[in-house]
C-alpha cells in the first residue's frame, strides 16, 4: 500500500542514501540514484518517473524545511523496490512542514504561465501514495511510484 | 553556461549543451540564454536534445525565458528527451509551447 512497512523484506533490493539540504548536494544524490537504478534493471521510463518524484520532493526539503543553513543538517533516503511500487522514505532534521500533510489540500497545476509551482502537483502526478508524519523532531515523507506508471494517483 | 547559438533567417536556434537543468542551474541558464544576441529574430528555439534532465526549477526558468521574449519574439522548443518531455507533458506545458522533434539543421554546416 505506499508504505515502506508493507514492502515484504530482505530479499527486495533497496538503497539508501544521506546528504546535506544543499541544491549540489541533491544534483549528486539523484545522478548517483540513477546510477543505481539502472544496476537494479529498472525500465527507463520508471527511472525518470522515480528521478522526477524524488527531484521535486528533495527540492522542496531543501527550500522549506532548511530555510537556513546550518551544521548538522542532513536529509535521509531510503528506496525500496516492491511488488508494484518503488517506495521511498526521506527523512530530514529540519523545520516541520506547516501543512502536515503535503496532500491535503490536493495541489493544483498552476494557472496559465506561471513561474514555479509545479513541484507538488508533479509529486502527486507521479506517486500513488504521499504521507506525511513528524517523529521525533524529523520530518518523514513515504512516496510510491507505481511501477507499471497506472493506477490511482495519490492527489 | 555553455551555449551555443545559430541563426538561420528569422529563426535563432540556441543549442543548450548542459545535461541537468535544475534547480542548482536554473538561474544561471535563464541567464544565459536571455545574454544571447539574438539579432532581429522573431523565432528562438532551444535546442534542448543534450538535456536529459530538468525539474520544476528548470521548467520555471523556460515559462519565464518564454515570457521575457514575448510578444515579440516566440520561444520555442526542440529535441526533448523522454524525461524532460514528461515533464512537460505532467504539467500541460506540452500544449503551450511549440515542440519540435529536432532542431533544424545548420544549413551552412
């Protein structure tokens, strides 16, 4: 169902990967992802579907929750490949996202040219599932990536 | 950043050499393209075929190179690559600006 809790074990093959909130540091992750996707013998076009969802949700973690920077700070990934979706789980130590829950209200395209706000919609076009959780004074975004790129989308 | 440009009549093809339009690049790209000499064109098409990934970040900085040209001059786009054609497509840019396959050839060449 989306989480990574239900994405039955040891035998999946999954990754995980640590960085800092810093635009540079988000280019390096996802190249390396990528990277890594292809040895996994994932389809291209779930690899680019993956590298857009993880791209605009890493984004948005580094201008929302890490508006300044600082030492210490540091973004978590973990990527799971199951039955029929390719699950993510980010955790970071920065400011909690005012919201809650990045779903709720369900993010529009914006209307006609506008400049920015894309990331989220992009996010919600791609995933069957977006949660949301603070623990423990870290934020937690679970992501799922159908891999056929059918189903219902999460918003 | 790195660009290359081609003028051909009307039309001004800016080849875009960079493979990661992102949000570390996105500025600097705006920039650059909006730096180049684009003569009397009424046409600029980025080339875009060297370009195998662009987030939203990127996707803000062409809308915006879009309007910065408008209403004289119109911007258009060439040689997507699958992911960045996705992008466009998710977010209906796809049917706001001209998409072409490829840029044309450098006649002189």
């Amino acid at each position: 169902m989306g989480s990574l809790l239900d994405c039955p074990g040891l035998a999946t093959p999954h990754l995980r990967m640590r960085l800092p909130p810093r635009p540079d540091a988000v280019r390096d992750c996802l190249i390396r992802l990528r990277a890594s996707l292809h040895l996994m013998g994932l389809d291209e076009a779930l690899s680019n579907r993956t590298e857009i969802a993880l791209a605009e949700a890493l984004n948005n973690i580094v201008e929302h929750a890490f508006p300044a920077a600082a030492t210490g700070q540091w973004i978590s990934l973990i990527l799971q490949v199951c039955d029929t979706d390719l699950c993510l789980e980010l955790r970071d130590n920065g400011q909690p996202m005012p919201q809650g829950d990045p779903a709720r209200p369900p993010p529009r395209l914006p209307e006609g040219l506008a400049e920015g706000g894309y990331g989220w919609p992009l996010i919600c076009k791609l995933c069957s599932h977006v949660g949301y959780d603070r623990q423990g004074g870290e934020n937690v975004l679970t992501l799922a990536i159908p891999r056929t790129g059918a189903g219902p989308m999460a918003c | 950043m790195k660009l290359e440009t081609r003028v051909n009549d009307a039309l001004v093809v800016i080849i875009v050499s960079t493979a990661r339009i992102d949000a570390a690049a996105a500025l600097d790209f705006k920039e650059s393209v909006i730096g180049q000499d684009i003569g009397g064109a009424r046409r600029v098409m980025l080339d875009l075929s060297a370009v195998t990934f662009m987030d939203s970040s990127g996707l803000g900085a062409v809308v915006s190179l879009m309007k910065h040209f408008a209403p004289g001059v119109r911007l258009e786009l060439a040689g997507l690559t699958p992911l960045v054609a996705k992008v466009f497509r998710l977010t209906r840019m796809d049917q706001v600006f001209v998409i072409h396959d490829e840029a044309p050839k450098d006649e002189a060449a």
